[in-house]
C-alpha cells in the first residue's frame, strides 16, 4: 500500500512574526510539537528575516518559542515519513533551506536576541547559537543528541562546538551531554543568564531599542542578568 504525507500543518501560526516598527519577533510555535522545526517553518523564518535584514528601520530581531521547549530539533517524523514514501525533496530541500537560516543568523546585519527559556536541542539549538546573545534561563538545557541515533551534530554544530574552551566542544559532540543553564554561560554557549521571572521586563526593555549598536543592547541586557554557578559534578568542571 502506497504511502501518503499528511503532516496536517497549520501553516499560518506554526511561527508568529509580530512586533513593533524597530523591533520584530520570530515566536516559535508548535509547542505541541515541542517546537520541532519543518519545512514550512524553516521558510517562512527565513523569508521574513531577509525581510527585517533589509528594513533600515528595523534595529533588532528576538528570537523566542512559546510552550515549554524553545526547540527540540528538526521534525525527525515528517523527514522519515516523505523519505519513507519516496518524496526524497521534502528533506532534501528542509535541510537546504535549515542550512541556509542558520548562515543567515550568522551573517546578519541586524542584531539578533534568543531567548532560550527551555529545552534547546539538536538543530533548535543550533539555531539560537546563531545569535548575537543567547540568553538563559533556569529552564534552558543544550543538547546534540542525533548522536545518539549515529549522526554528527549537524547545521553547522561543529563550528561553534570546536571554539569551546579545552575539548569541551568534542565532548558534546561525541556524547550528547545535556547542559544545563549555568554550564551554557561558563563554556561560552549562552551570553547571558536572567532568572525566567525577568524575562518579561526584559522583552519590554528590548521593544523600546531603538540602535543597532550592540554594546547598548549588552548593556541593557545586564541590567537583568544575574550570576549562576555551575554544579561540582559538573561534566564541565570535570
């Protein structure tokens, strides 16, 4: 019995762009899902940051996810599922497509804020590494764990694992180790950690930017971080 795709996407609210003139949101949501990214979300964001990219009045990008996680990945059942039924360009052009999100993030002209308030997994976390500050809360875990499956951490993880002080960066990489928070500031993943409490002020503080300039968004941004140590288990301090 031939196979049929029906992934049954709400295309129009799987991520929300929303904000105001200067400032612009990229919301994650398919909390459902854990926010797990396919190929219709992966365009979309991709679409509209060229867009943001190239609005001279737009000063700044945040990145967040609604739900529980910030992301769990890539969607893994929607790639098995076409490839399985011979719709070899579903994943083909996913991954293309994911690739090119994250060398947009990268090269940006516009600044970009994550706010990652929850599980940051496989290609959702390296998505957010992608930004100029990667802030977390208690909440936040970092993970690669296709490895677990036999695969090398993919979109680009090597290149910023490999700049983690020491081996830390292979070790993730070989492992899958989870981290959590305090472990993401002390290795280099995260630039900031702010209790999720705060996260709210923050958002309001960050709408009222009106400069590119990111040592005025570091800056603000301080203003609400906190310290946060790291566990004497710690694979880290190990």
């Amino acid at each position: 019995m031939a196979m049929t795709l029906n992934f049954n996407y709400d295309t129009e609210n799987q991520v929300l762009f929303t904000g105001n003139s200067s400032v612009r949101y990229v919301i994650l949501n398919r909390p459902g899902k854990l926010n797990t990214l396919n190929h219709v979300m992966v365009s979309q964001i991709l679409k509209n940051l060229r867009l943001y990219e190239n609005d001279f009045s737009i000063k700044l990008v945040i990145l967040k996810a609604n739900g529980k996680a910030f992301s769990a990945g890539g969607d893994i059942v929607s790639l098995i599922t076409s490839s399985l039924a011979g719709h070899w360009t579903y994943p083909l052009s996913f991954y293309r497509k994911l690739l090119m999100l994250n060398h947009l993030f990268v090269t940006c002209k516009k600044p970009i804020v994550s706010l990652i308030n929850g599980v940051a997994i496989g290609g959702g976390a390296a998505l957010s590494m992608r930004a100029t500050f990667r802030v977390v809360t208690e909440n936040a875990i970092f993970a690669m764990p296709e490895v677990h499956i036999g695969v090398f951490p993919d979109c680009g993880a090597c290149h910023f694992l490999s700049r983690l002080p020491g081996y830390f960066g292979e070790y993730l990489g070989l492992t899958g180790t989870r981290l959590d928070a305090a472990e993401m500031i002390a290795c280099g993943l995260a630039t900031h950690f702010i209790p999720s409490m705060k996260l709210n002020s923050l958002e309001n503080a960050l709408q009222n930017i009106t400069s590119s300039n990111v040592s005025t968004i570091a800056t603000l941004i301080e203003t609400f971080t906190e310290k946060t140590n790291v566990k004497e288990d710690s694979p880290f301090k190990r």
